[in-house]
C-alpha cells in the first residue's frame, strides 16, 4: 500500500514538473538577447537556434570573421558587435551599442558563454601568468560583461545565463579553467539572491564534454609539450617522461568521450531565457549528470580516491 502512494506521489511530481517546465514565455520576438563567444561553439549555436525562435539576437563576436559567417546563416534580425571580454573598453563600447538598439525594452537576456580552456596541466608545471589569463575571460570578463549591462537586464527584469561546467562542481584538471567555473558558479549564486527582488533570475548552465573549439586534442597537447618544455630539469626529474606521456593519454581519452550534440547545451540556455519557470542549474550531458555531479556530492575522500584512480601514475619523485 505505502509503494503503491509513494509510486502515485512520484507520478504525480513527475507530471507537475514536466508540465511546469513546458511553459514558455509569450512575445519572444519582442525580447532582445546578448550572447557572447558566438565565433564558434555553443555560442554560434545558441544565436542561431533563438533566431530561429524569433527573438532578437545581438550576438557578441570576437573576430569579424566569426561574425561575418554567422550573418550569412542567419536572418535580418541577429545584429553583431566585436567584442573582447577580458578588455574593459570593448566591454563598455559594447554595453553602449546594446543600449542604443534596445532602447527602453531593455535586454531580456544576456548569455556569458565566452571563454577558454588552455592552459590545462598540473598545477605544479604552471606559471602565475597562465591562471590569470584564463580566469580574466572567463570569470572576469562574465562579471564586467553581466555589470556593464545589467541596467538593461533590470529595466527589462530579465536573465542572466552563465555558462560555468560540470569542472565547476568537481575540480579534476589543473590551471585556471575549474578556478574560473568555480567562480563563476559563486557569483551567479551572489548574483541571483541579489537580483531576485527586481525580478531577474539568474540561471547556471554546467555542461559535461563537449566537442567545441574550447578544448580540442591537438591544441591540449600542444600546451601540455610546451608547459613541459618549459620546466627546469629538477622538476622534469621529479615528475619523469611516463608521467608526462600519461598525462597526455588522459586528456586524449577524455576528450575523445566528448559529446559531439552541442545541442543538448544550447536547449538549456533557450529554456533559462524563455521558460516562463527556468531552472537554477543545468547539467547537460550523460557524464555531467551520471558521473561528475554525483561524485561531487561524495564526501571528500571519497572523491579524492576516484580521482586519483582517473589520474595520471603518481610521478617518479614522488614519496
């Protein structure tokens, strides 16, 4: 009797929050949206895919090139702007531009999704240099970007979409790409309790792998050879050849599990801008959800011991 209500209890949350979740907002074609890193990847995608919704796109690019292609394959209404998010005086100019095309509507919706991966390697063969040019575009460069444009966000009482990962909750690399999630997941959470009294929601996407120009093999292994290259023998001694060739087999293995249907990303950010009832966080992709969340709940040796059986042999030198 308790299994049969329980069963019919589940049900019926099931069926609440299935139907919840469909319902969208009315009038999207008179909603503007700023996505950044639209060149390539989920971003590219993501203007695509909300134009094709009807919505008013400014798709923020950082070459001419990236946004000269997504004109072409796109309709009258997607506007470009070159923008460099870790330069405060692009950021600004682009606030500026933003403004004068959304006037007193406002901007619905402003995606973070600009950023980078590289460098990634052991913490330990890394410079001060190679943190903070990471963490300037991707954590940095979503505040300036979110602050210099949040008075359009509030007239509108928009969202804020900000793309974090998975690498966010649980941090499994070294370099300054989980330091940059982790902040970026800290400051959405600041932001929505801020922001909540003026009616704009904030919403985190945290995606698994996926195949984006972010991170791709060749590239991984480049900066991994020159990070190597680049350390005194003491330390090339300590770790050992096996280790950096270890290393560099992980991260090709890692990669190659990546999900090549970046839609399942770009479905997360439409449903955060026009869900009349959006989540706090997504987690797209099967690794995220099946692997890397759970583990991140695991208490902390625990969570040690699985990475560490993920992670490369412990180097020669090592005690």
């Amino acid at each position: 009797m308790w299994l049969l209500l329980l069963g019919v209890a589940a049900a019926l949350i099931f069926l609440y929050r299935w139907n919840r979740q469909k319902q969208t907002l009315e009038n999207l074609t008179n909603k503007y949206v700023l996505i950044t890193g639209c060149d390539s990847g989920f971003g590219n995608l993501a203007a695509k895919q909300l134009d094709a919704r009807g919505l008013k796109v400014l798709a923020a690019c950082l070459t001419e090139k990236g946004a000269e292609e997504l004109k072409k394959e796109t309709s009258s209404r997607l506007k470009t702007v070159i923008v460099d998010v870790s330069d405060s005086e692009s950021v600004s100019k682009a606030a500026e531009w933003a403004s004068q095309i959304v006037g007193n509507a406002g901007l619905w919706g402003l995606v973070n999704n600009a950023g980078i991966g590289l460098p990634v390697g052991p913490n330990a063969w890394m410079k001060k240099e190679h943190f903070v040019k990471v963490i300037d575009i991707n954590l940095l460069g979503t505040v300036d970007v979110t602050l210099k444009l949040l008075p359009l966000i509030r007239k509108a009482k928009g969202r804020i979409v900000n793309v974090a990962s998975i690498m966010g909750r649980i941090s499994l690399l070294g370099g300054g790409y989980c330091l940059s999630k982790y902040g970026v997941e800290a400051f959405s959470d600041s932001l929505r309790r801020e922001l909540s009294c003026f009616g704009i929601k904030v919403s985190i996407i945290e995606p698994g792998g996926f195949n984006t120009s972010i991170i791709n093999a060749n590239a991984c292994k480049k900066s991994i050879e020159q990070l190597w290259d680049n350390l005194p023998a003491e330390t090339k001694e300590s770790y050992g050849e096996q280790y950096l060739h270890e290393t560099l087999q992980k991260i090709e293995e890692l990669i190659k599990a990546n999900s090549p249907k970046l839609y399942r990303v770009t479905n997360c950010m439409e449903h955060a801008l026009t869900a009349c009832h959006p989540w706090t966080r997504y987690s797209p992709g099967w690794d995220a959800k099946l692997f890397y969340l759970p583990l991140s709940y695991l208490p902390t040796f625990l969570a040690d011991y699985v990475a560490s059986r993920l992670a490369p042999s412990p180097p020669k030198g090592a005690a």
